[in-house]
C-alpha cells in the first residue's frame, strides 16, 4: 500500500501538520509506503493527496469572517488521494486530526495514552467535511499542579480536538510548576526543586509548542497590581508587608490601612485614583507587548480578590470598573501610538461585574472581554433558565457585595456590560478547576459542560477559556472532549457525542462504562457538595450509601476488560480500577458530612486524602492531588467552615 501525499508552501505549521499526518498513517500500518514532497503551489494531479494552503482551495472552505482568527476545515479524499486544508496555518493542521478521526483514530485525554490507533486503515474510503467552528476562542488556561510533560500533553491535544488556543497565565507561571516539582500536599512523593529561573526557560519550551501549532496564544493576567511597582507576582503565597512608603501609598486603602490583602499581593487592589497608578500599569502593559510580540492576547486584570476596593475619598466617587476602563483606553492609546496590535484582554470578575458608569471602551477591535463567573453553580447550564424572568442585580456597595451564584444573576451582569462593549468576547469559566471534584463520575459535570459551550451563542459569547487542571481525565476525559466537541458544533447532542467517546475509549464494553460513571454522577449528589443542600441531607446520605456496593458490582467487569483488552483502551480500564480506589473513601466522608458529624467528615477527610496521594504517581498524568485536596477544602469552607490545614495536618 502507497500514497502520494504532497505539501503545499514552508510555512511551519502546516508543514508540522504534513509531518503528523505520514507519522500517524504510517504508526497505523508501518508497511505504508509515503512518497513526500513539497509543492510551491497547487497543480492538477488526481493521484495526490494535497495538505496546505492554495488559492484554490478557498472556495470551498466555509466563509469565516476572519481568516487569521476563525477556524475553517476543508477534506476531500478518497482513498487516500485528494484535497486537506484549512482557512488558516493552524485549521490545517486540525483538519489533519479531523481527516485521521475520520478513518479510526481518536485522541480520547491529552498523552500519549490517550491515542488511539487503527489496527489497520480502511482501503477504500471516502471523507469530506467542510465546516467552520462554531466559536471563534477555543481555549484552555493552565491552572492546578503540573510538569512540562503534563503541559505539553494538552497543547498537544487541543488541536487534535479542534480546539485553538493556550493561556499562560503570569509572566512566568512559577506557581503552578513549584507546586508538581515540590509535590505540595503529597509527603509520599519527594520534592525536586524548581526555580523561577526553571520554569522560565519551561515556559520558553512551551511557547515553541503553541507557535508550532499556530494556536493563538494568551498571557499575563494576574501580576498587574503588583509587578509595575516591583513587587514579583509567583502566586497566592503571603509575602512580608515590607515595601517602600512609595509603593504603600499606591495600594487601596482598606479599613484605614493601605497594607496588602491578606498577605497575598495578587489579591491587593491599588489606588486607581492615583494618576501615577493608572500610569505606571499601562506603562507596564505596553513594555510588555513591546518585549512579547509572540503573545496575541494579553490579559490585563486586577486584584485577585473581592471586597477590598480603595476606600479614600477619591477612589469612592467611582466604580472601580470606571478606572478598569480610564486604564484600558490609556493602554490601546500607548500601544495605537507605536503601532503594536495586540490583543487586550479585560474581565468582568467579582467587584468588576458591575459594569461602568462613566465613560466608554474607545477602541473595540482593541479588545476581548472576558466573562468570569467564579462564583456560579454548576448545577446547571447557562442556558437552563428563562431569559424573559427580570433579575434584579444587587446594588454596588464597596466592599460589601453579595457575589451571584444563580446563573440567572450571572447572565444579567453580564447583559448590563454587554450593552456598552459590542466587541468580541468570550467566557472564562472553571469546570474542571474544582467542580469537576464534586462529581467523581465526570458524567453530569460533562453534560452542565457541553450544554455551556454549546450553547454561547444564546448569550452573546464567542468562545470559551476553560480555567481548568491539566491532569482532569480520571475516571474519563469525557468533560474535556465535550467541551471541544461543543465549541466546534453547537448543534450536536450530549448522549450521542457522549456514546461515541465511550466507544473509542472503552471498546466494546464502552456503554456499560458509560452507564456506570453516569450512575456515579448521580450517586454523588453534587448540589451537596456545592452547598446547595445544606450542611446535613437525609436524601444524600442515603444516596453515598450505596456507593461502595455499587463501585464493587461493577469491577468484574473493569477486571475482565483489564484482561480482554489492549493498548490505550486497557489503560481506560486500568484507569477506572484506579479510581474505584478512592470511592468508598471519599463516599465514606460524605456520609459523615451529609450527616452532619463534622468531626467523622474531618477524620476521614485524612484517610481520603491519604489515598489520593498513594496513588497518585501512578496516574499523576490524569489526576492530581494537590487541587483534590483544595476542592474538597473548598467545600468544607463553604458549607461547615472548616479551615484547609484543619484537614490536611496529618494527612
């Protein structure tokens, strides 16, 4: 067997998408023969299979309305000889995974474990797709507990699943590595050693992965409010309040102190009356974008906390969001001057979901605004509720705001911004940062997912950033391929698209998987863990009940397919056998909780806890402790008040 595959032009990314393309068809049959070659340009030639960008190609890809910005696909071939381009470098390379779903592959949770590989590849065959995304920004941020190689693993997988972009988050993304080298909350595991040095020259690495693939590219966001003055913005770690009184009296003044939040000088706000504030941030911000052309989005927010706005006189004769705004038009002026073009992203986030009163957004095309709702249930989709009900939206009042929950509420700040900024905009949202914890069977927290992204559009959204862990695939990457599934077709079905992953993922048993993480789901009562149900639930308890009969009748079956099965479709199974491990444990501690015997729930808080880094180096590809351990915190915080190193001092 032989195919004449021929590119089209040097561009890098098409060319690293020609390269996948022989690579992957010749992993599944290492007997084809591939005759490669490069074209300058397109010619007639009914024997090839053509991969690039030409002319005349364009008139079959779908319109879009930008071409750098809006992914488009066009595949026609017929076994093995024909036409795979896109409407840009990087929509090549996606049609590449695309035309390769097609005829048996699949990429079931970022790694390499997570492909699958035809046994072998059909002889005749016949593709053609021609679709453009549903939704322009298609993207996920770095969040949680992480190496390079977990990292690099998911830039891989996002254009596998047609998705687009990457978000950096910081200048240097130091937390988020330290916490993987040191093995923060994992004494099993001993700690390597990271630098800010280190994971400067990771995040280098990791940028040649996003350019290689043409993703479009996000940075910054935290370190605003604190960096321009000399303050270094690594994390949530409290510092000593010990800085020049030329620094001090630039931060907000809270309770009559100008001091940083907490400790923590991400969390501070600044002063935004000060002119000489305002000015040195979107001094930093054009120093920034000067010194960082290969950055197409950057992120410009504030202070990484709520209720901790500027108390002086001058600062409360304004709504922070109207200095948010002074800052935003002095940066695209600054950066309109010397000619970089830029992305800016700003947030509606906490005390900035309150929209603008004064003044306008200058220049739009400047602008991405970002929707952030982190204090929003996930107990359903944005869609789940009549738009026609009136919300009433609670007043500002600084430094005593009351933050939405209800999607209802979160919607409705978000039409009062929407009704002054016309520009592109897309949702920042946390699915897979802790919620995901709140439903071990990843089923309806998969559904709650797909339904948000699917359904944008219907509110006025042209994308999604997902805030998320980058080890989020035990039991199931099912959230993750729902999400990008999704944001490419928005007029698809959740159970359908559901059924499909579980085939490619589980093989032929792949519906019982399927019903039993869905019956978990279920089993698991997350609105409890939410605080939605109160600190004691009868219904719930009775539900954590039946957990560890129902995970044991179901291991004969992850068993037999450990054995029957092979390659990455075992590595699923093993994968479940894995997290049956911590399902009585943490089904255990619930029951305590819902119970509402706070000292039990605290007790075996340890054991589960325990479990979770005993297994974790096992599956530290698609699972993580570090972030288990805070979301589980989290609920404990919100519902009994029970304080993180309460629960983890013997763990």
């Amino acid at each position: 067997m032989h195919m004449d595959i021929s590119r089209i032009g040097n561009n890098e990314t098409v060319k690293f998408a020609y390269s996948e393309l022989c690579r992957l068809l010749k992993k599944a049959n290492d007997e084809l023969l591939i005759k490669e070659c490069v074209e300058k340009a397109f010619c007639e030639d009914s024997h090839k299979l053509w991969v690039g960008i030409s002319p005349e190609f364009s008139e079959f890809l779908p319109d879009v309305q930008d071409k750098n910005l809006d992914d488009a696909i066009y595949i026609d071939v017929k076994n093995g000889k024909g036409v795979i381009t896109g409407s840009n470098p990087r929509s090549v390379l996606i049609a590449v995974y695309r035309f390769l779903k097609e005829i048996g592959f699949a990429w079931i949770r970022p790694g390499e474990d997570g492909e699958i590989i035809p046994k072998e590849l059909p002889t005749e065959y016949e593709v053609k797709v021609a679709e453009a995304a549903a939704y322009r920004h298609r993207a996920v941020c770095i969040e949680g507990s992480v190496s390079y190689d977990h990292v690099k693993n998911v830039i891989d997988w996002i254009p596998k699943a047609s998705m687009n972009g990457y978000y950096i988050q910081f200048r240097v993304p130091f937390t988020f590595f330290e916490r993987w080298y040191n093995h923060k909350d994992n004494p099993l595991l001993q700690p390597e050693g990271m630098t800010y040095e280190d994971v400067a020259a990771i995040m280098r690495r990791l940028e040649e992965e996003i350019t290689l693939r043409g993703l479009m590219y996000h940075t910054v966001g935290h370190g605003w409010t604190c960096e321009p003055f000399g303050i270094r913005g690594l994390g949530w770690d409290k510092v000593d309040d010990d800085m020049p009184d030329d620094v001090r009296e630039k931060l907000a003044l809270v309770n009559g102190k100008r001091e940083f939040w907490g400790g923590v000088p991400l969390n501070t706000s600044l002063c935004y009356s000060n002119p000489e504030v305002r000015k040195l941030m979107s001094d930093a911000v054009l120093e920034y974008c000067a010194s960082h052309p290969e950055a197409d989005y950057v992120h410009v927010w504030l202070a990484d906390g709520a209720n901790n706005n500027c108390e002086c006189e001058e600062c409360q004769k304004k709504m922070p969001s109207d200095y948010y705004v002074m800052i935003l038009n002095d940066i695209d002026r600054k950066l309109t001057e010397v000619g970089i073009k830029t992305k800016v992203v700003f947030l509606m986030y906490l005390d900035l979901l309150w929209v603008f009163r004064e003044g306008e957004i200058k220049n739009p095309d400047r602008f991405l605004m970002m929707f952030a709702p982190i204090t929003r249930s996930y107990t359903k989709c944005f869609t789940d509720f009549d738009e026609s009900e009136k919300v009433e939206l609670a007043p500002y009042v600084r430094n005593k705001l009351q933050l939405p929950a209800r999607v209802e509420e979160n919607v409705a700040y978000l039409r009062s911004w929407q009704e002054k900024f016309e520009g592109d905009s897309v949702d920042f949202d946390y699915h897979l940062m802790w919620d995901h914890v709140y439903d071990p069977g990843y089923y309806r927290c998969a559904e709650v997912l797909y339904g948000d992204v699917s359904g944008l559009d219907k509110i006025g959204l042209n994308g999604f950033i997902s805030c998320q862990l980058q080890r989020a695939s035990l039991p199931t990457g099912l959230p993750m391929e729902m999400m990008a599934r999704g944001l490419w077709d928005k007029n698809g079905d959740f159970e359908t698209e559901a059924k499909k992953y579980f085939a490619s993922a589980f093989g032929k048993y792949g519906e019982k998987a399927r019903q039993y993480l869905k019956t978990l789901s279920e089993l698991f009562v997350p609105p409890f863990m939410r605080g939605e149900l109160g600190e004691k639930s009868e219904e719930a308890v009775a539900s954590y009940e039946k957990i560890d009969a129902f995970v044991k009748s179901f291991l004969p079956i992850i068993e037999e397919n450990m054995e029957n099965t092979e390659g990455n479709v075992r590595r699923s199974w093993e994968y479940l056998m894995w997290h049956s491990k911590l399902l009585a444990p943490y089904a255990d501690m619930l029951i305590s909780a819902a119970s509402g015997d706070r000292e039990g729930m605290i007790k075996k808080s340890k054991i589960l806890f325990a479990r979770a880094c005993e297994i974790e180096w096992d599956v530290h590809t698609v699972f993580e402790s570090y972030e288990f351990a805070v979301s589980i915190n989290r609920f404990f915080r919100r519902v009994f008040n029970v304080g993180h190193d309460e629960t983890l001092a013997e763990a």
